[in-house]
C-alpha cells in the first residue's frame, strides 16, 4: 500500500530512514547529518508538503513503513520546474520490486500535477540495483563524476541521471 509521506510521524520516518541509511553505503549523506534530531526531520517533512509540485511517499507492506520516496522540487524562481530525487528500501525488503512500483507511482504523480518537468538525481556508479531501478524507469545518464564521494580513503564515482516528466522544450 502507497501514502503520503506527510501522513506519518516524524519517529516512524526517523525508524523508517534509519534502517535504510544504516544498512547501505549508497546515501551520499550521513541521516544525522542531515536530520540531527527528530524536531529538523519534522520541520523538513512540513516544508516539503508545503512546496508545489513535491511527492512524498511511503510504501507498506504488511502495515510495516518498508520504503520511500522523495520528490522535491527545488525552491530557486528559476529552477522551480526541476526537483530532486530520493528513495530507499528497508534491506529486508529490497529486490522484491517495491522500489520499482514506488518509483513508477510517484513519477505518474509528478507528471499528472503538472509542476515539475525535469526530475534529477545522484546515484553511485557501485549502486547496481539502484541504477537499473532509474534506467528502467526512463532516466538517462548525465554526466560520471569522478571521485565524487570519498569513504575513508576510498574514492566513488557518482552518476548524474535525470528524467524529462513532461515536454521541456529549450
Ligand atoms: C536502490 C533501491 C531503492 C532499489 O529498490 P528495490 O525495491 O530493491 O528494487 P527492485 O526490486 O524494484 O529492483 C530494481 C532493479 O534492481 C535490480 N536489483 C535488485 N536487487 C539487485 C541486486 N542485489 N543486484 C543487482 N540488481 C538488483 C532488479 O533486478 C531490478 O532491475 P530489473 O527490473 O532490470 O530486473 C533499494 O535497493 C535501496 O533502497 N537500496 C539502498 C539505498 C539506496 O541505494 N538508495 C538509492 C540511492 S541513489
């Protein structure tokens, strides 16, 4: 079953993000660094409701919050028409589609709310699943960028990939 985001409470998400941000590599960003405590994950989630054009959902599966999905819409006047993508699932969960039902789902939303038209996002040239998940649903490879994360001493390249929702013209 697929919600809003918006519909649960900041300790589920945190339960949620936590056991996906603890169990991969593949998150550019440290949960604690970008959600030092429960008060900035709640404020975020009402910022995100509030922006036009975002989709945010969660997917369960036997009543147990078991992925998401992120889709926000950047905030600059002249970058209002592009947004930003994340996602997960919880390891238990993962290869069983989930991520390809949600991807699909929330990529209908966007397109039939007619706000956004371009969809970005970075994923790590190592992240396999995740890159045949983006390349299935329609997004092209941008650009490689080198050495883009640092873990340890250990280099990664990222993938810069991005999806037109509906007709950008130049
Ligand atoms: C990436 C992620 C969201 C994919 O979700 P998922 O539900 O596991 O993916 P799906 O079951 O829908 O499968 C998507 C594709 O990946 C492939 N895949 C799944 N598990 C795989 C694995 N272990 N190795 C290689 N490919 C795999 C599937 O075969 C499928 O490709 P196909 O349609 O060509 O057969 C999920 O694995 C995840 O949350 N990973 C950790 C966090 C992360 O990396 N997030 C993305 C950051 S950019």
């Amino acid at each position: 079953m697929l919600n809003d985001l918006h519909s649960y409470s900041a300790v589920a998400l945190d339960d949620l993000f936590r056991q996906i941000y603890s169990s991969s590599d593949g998150m550019s960003e440290l949960l604690d660094e970008k959600y030092p405590d429960i008060r900035s994950l709640e404020e975020d989630v009402e910022r995100l409701h509030r922006l036009p054009g975002a989709v945010a959902l969660v997917i369960e599966v036997d009543g147990a919050p078991s992925g998401y999905v992120i889709i926000r819409p950047r905030t600059q006047a002249r970058l209002r028409h592009t947004a930003e993508l994340n996602m997960g699932v919880v390891p238990a969960m993962q290869g069983r589609r989930l991520g390809s039902l949600m991807l699909q789902a929330a990529l209908d939303r966007v397109a039939a709310e007619r706000v956004i038209e371009i969809v970005y996002l970075m994923v790590r040239s190592d992240n396999d699943p995740a890159i045949r998940l983006y390349r299935n649903a329609g997004f092209e490879q941008l650009a490689v960028l080198d050495r883009d994360t640092k873990i340890g001493d250990s280099y990664r390249d990222g993938i810069l990939m991005r999806k037109f929702v509906r007709g950008a013209t130049r």
